[in-house]
C-alpha cells in the first residue's frame, strides 16, 4: 500500500509493552490542517502520536503486476499452456519489529531468488515466491536454499525470529484457480506453523508411493500362472 | 473413436513397462498396416536416447528428434518417409541426456510435435521401456495407451505398474492390452482376462483388449533382416494378428 500512495503511519494506541494497538494511515498529499483535523477526531490519540513511517520509507515494489492472486493467475496460465509445472512458496519470518525488520527480510529473499519479480506480499510478514518451471523435486531444493538463505539471515539477528515455510506445486494435468493454489500453499504453511520449523508440502512421497503395487496385487495377478486360466473375455 | 479430422490425429502411445516384449516391432509393423489401409501415419520413437525404430526399418538416419530438442530444429524436416502417408521421426541412440529431459525440453518438443501431427490420421509412439519421465510423459500426451506385454510374471507385474502408475498420477483410463509372445490364442485371452480382473478390482480400469501377437520365428527373421514383417511375411501368424490389431484400432 505504502508504494502506491504515500501515506504516514500513525499509531493510535499503545499497550502496556509499548508496541501499537492500532495505526491510522494519513494522506501525505494532505495539508497540515487536514491531518491536525483527522488526528483530532481520534480520541485514543494524545502523547501516544508517534510518527511511524513517512513516505519517504515506502517499500520498494516487490512485483509491478499486481497482486500476488494476478501473478499466481498468470503463472498458471502459463502452466496450462506450456505444461510446465509451477511452484508456490510462503515463507513467513515471525518475531519481525518494524518496517526496518521487514525491508531486511524483504532483501535477503529477493537477494536470492534468480528473478525478484517472483517475489509478493501475502499478508504483513509473509511472502510469497512463485517458481515456475519447476516441478515438486526442483521446487523442494529451490525451495529448500531459499529457506536457508533466510534461516541464515535470521539466525543472525539479535531478536528471537522464526521462519515457516509452506510450498505447493501445480501440474498441468490439474491446474486449480489461483485462490485455490495460495490457499494449498497456505495450509501447509500453517502445518509448518504448528508442526514446527521447516518446509512442509503437500506428503507427495506418500502418493508416489500409492502407485506402488501391493503384495495383494502381485498375488491376484500370479494367482492366473498357479491356478489355470479365469474365464474368457 | 475415430480421427475424424487431420488437424486432431489420434494419438496412440504403446507402452510395456518390461523391455523386450516387443513393443518397437508391434508399432512398426501397426504402423505399416495402418498405412496399407490409407491412412497417414506418423511414428516417434518415443526412445529418445536408444532409438530402435530405425533399426528395425534399416533406417541409416542423419537427423533425430535430438536436433529438434537441442538446437530447435523444425521436426518436420526430420522425418522420414518410410512409404506414402508412412513416416517415421527418428530419435537418438547413446545420448543418456534425451532420455532425461528437463520440463523445459519436454514441453518444448511437445509444442514442437503438436505443429506437426496435424498432417498425419494416426500418431504412433514406441515409447522406451520402465516408468521413466519420457514414459510417463508419452502416456500422458496420448489420447488412447497401448500396453504390451507377455504372459510371463514380470511382463505382466510391470505393465500392472505402469498402468498403475498412469492411472495414479496421470488420471488416464483408457487402456488396451495387447498380448504378445502368445502360444495360442486361448493364452491370449487369458492373459487379458487375468489382467482385465486385477485392473478392475484394484484400479476400477476396464482395459480394451486389442489382441494377441503369437510365437513366430517371422518376426525374429524380419528384425534381422531390417524390415516389417508386415511387409516381408504378410501371410505369417504375426502379420495376421497385426492385421486385426488395425482393424480393431480403426474401428473404435
């Protein structure tokens, strides 16, 4: 939001812990009296005013095609008609403090993806990478030194931080609707949450391993060379 | 299901899982039937880094599929005209790196295949045996999966598989066994009617059953020789079970 308007961030309330309860995004482009006027009208605010970011802290723009639902929408138009697959990666890095934290984080994954208009927002400290090309083997171990690069950067801060990650992969014999595939991305990332750190996908080992022929097929089909022949088609 | 229009041939793959039950010599000599009863065929040797198709044809080719995925050749000026309305597209042999494509390479040659089929009534592919990637893929681009195999445990544990496999990953449903290496016609149908059991119960597949290839020495002499025994043997036991393979293939 802050790279399309310029806009000051402006905390209303604060709790015991010093950190805002709620922020109010003011107009830059407004004249001094417009915002003296607004800030009047919130009876929270007080001494607890703070400044939070101005518009010269706007974020860089991660990705000039939109939102990430509009990238993950080209993205799969593009699996359906090259058949190749496309990957979807959520990284949320908690225990983030501030915008500084967050334009950190923001550089160190843009920093190690091969194209950074890949990279989009999904929700205040999550992001989102989308690897196209690449198939679930490709995506884990592009997936995986992604992880690392952040794991990495964030082992190093001084502030207890976390990283989860979630990650799904879409092929094109079945390709679903864009809010569809950020959600199975988001699922696992919220396993990832609860489960502990790591990447988590969709269990794909347990549905290669589905293909695997059972003992109790191998029997069925031996059964004909022991016992004669069934009866004609 | 028929090709009623050039521009949308239908699209066969012929799969084993087990090498060596005959797949390449059933293609070809599918395919020379096929082109004895008008129609315009095209065969990939879906083997794309141990080709045998030209083999089998006594091909001396100067250019394979290869050139289409690594230099991105025109397919068209690769083929090979076998006889009128039969050709064939050549694939490599001894280059581990075409029978591991990446995503990239494979979709590149499958747009590159897409702008050729459409001259063609039928597209055959011998693919390569196992369930590798180019298998996989192969199948899954077909509109109808020919399964060979043999009434031997393994043939028929792997073809299982394979289908298993298609059917798991790929959601495909429309199979048609044929069983080669037959003693009689009786085993055959047996073979079928054993496998067409274990794929109903378990997959919930009923198989099409395209029919059985017998044992005969006329297909070891024309392999030797380099040349279908369609064309060299046409009144062989093999040749007339080829014959109603076609007619079965036309039909539906």
């Amino acid at each position: 939001m802050a790279r399309e308007y310029p806009v000051e961030c402006v905390s209303v309330g604060r709790g015991d812990d010093d950190v805002p309860r709620a922020v109010l995004y003011l107009d830059s482009n407004l004249d001094r009296s417009g915002k003296e006027e607004i800030l009047r009208s919130c009876p929270s605010l007080g001494k607890g005013v703070r400044r939070l970011s101005g518009p010269d802290d706007v974020l860089p723009a991660i990705s000039t095609s939109g939102t990430l639902k509009n990238m993950v929408n080209t993205e799969l138009a593009k699996v359906k008609k090259s058949r190749l697959p496309c990957g979807l990666l959520l990284l949320k890095i908690t225990g983030v403090d501030g915008r500084a934290d967050l334009q950190k984080n923001e550089a160190v994954i843009r920093n190690s993806l091969p194209q950074p208009e890949q990279l989009a927002h999904y929700g205040e400290t999550t992001f989102a990478v989308l690897l196209p090309g690449l198939g679930i083997r490709q995506a884990r171990c592009e997936a995986q030194r992604i992880y690392e690069k952040v794991r990495e950067h964030v082992d190093c801060r001084e502030k207890e931080m976390s990283v989860s990650a979630g990650m799904t992969v879409c092929v094109a014999r079945h390709i679903p609707g864009a809010a569809t595939f950020i959600d199975m991305a988001a699922s696992q990332l919220q396993r990832a949450e609860q489960e502990g750190p790591g990447i988590y996908w969709e269990d794909q080992k347990e549905k290669e391993n589905s293909c695997q022929v059972t003992a109790e097929e191998r029997a069925h089909l031996f059964s004909f060379l022991t016992e004669g022949g069934k009866d004609q088609p | 299901m028929k090709a009623e229009n050039k521009a949308t041939p239908k699209i066969v793959s012929i799969s084993s899982g087990k090498g060596g039950v005959g797949k390449t010599s059933i293609t070809v000599n599918l395919a020379t039937a096929l082109a004895g009863q008008g129609k315009k065929v095209l065969l990939i040797d879906g083997d794309l880094g141990l080709a045998n198709v030209d083999v089998i044809l006594g091909l001396n080719v100067r250019h394979t599929i290869r050139e289409t995925v690594e230099e991105g050749r025109d397919p068209s000026a690769t083929l090979v005209e076998i006889l009128p309305g039969f050709s064939v597209l050549p694939a490599s042999s001894g280059v581990p790196e075409m029978a591991n494509l990446s995503y990239e390479e494979q979709a590149f040659l499958t747009d590159a295949l897409e702008r050729i089929i459409g001259d063609f009534d039928y597209v055959l592919v011998d693919t390569a045996a196992g369930i590798g990637d180019s298998v996989l893929w192969f199948n899954e681009w077909a509109d109808v999966n020919f399964i060979i195999l043999s009434p031997d445990p393994t043939a028929m544990t792997d073809a299982y598989a394979l289908i298993k496999v298609l059917q798991g990953r790929y959601g495909k449903k429309n199979f048609h066994l044929i069983v080669n290496q037959v003693k009689s016609k009786k085993e055959g149908q047996e073979v079928y009617a054993n496998m067409k059991t274990v794929l109903e119960k378990f997959l919930g597949i009923i198989p099409g059953y395209q029919g059985a290839i017998p044992q005969d020495s006329a297909v070891a002499r024309a392999v030797r020789s380099q040349r279908p025994f369609f064309m060299s043997q046409p009144g062989s036991r093999a040749s007339l079970a080829i014959k109603d393979i076609c007619e079965r293939l036309l039909s539906s």
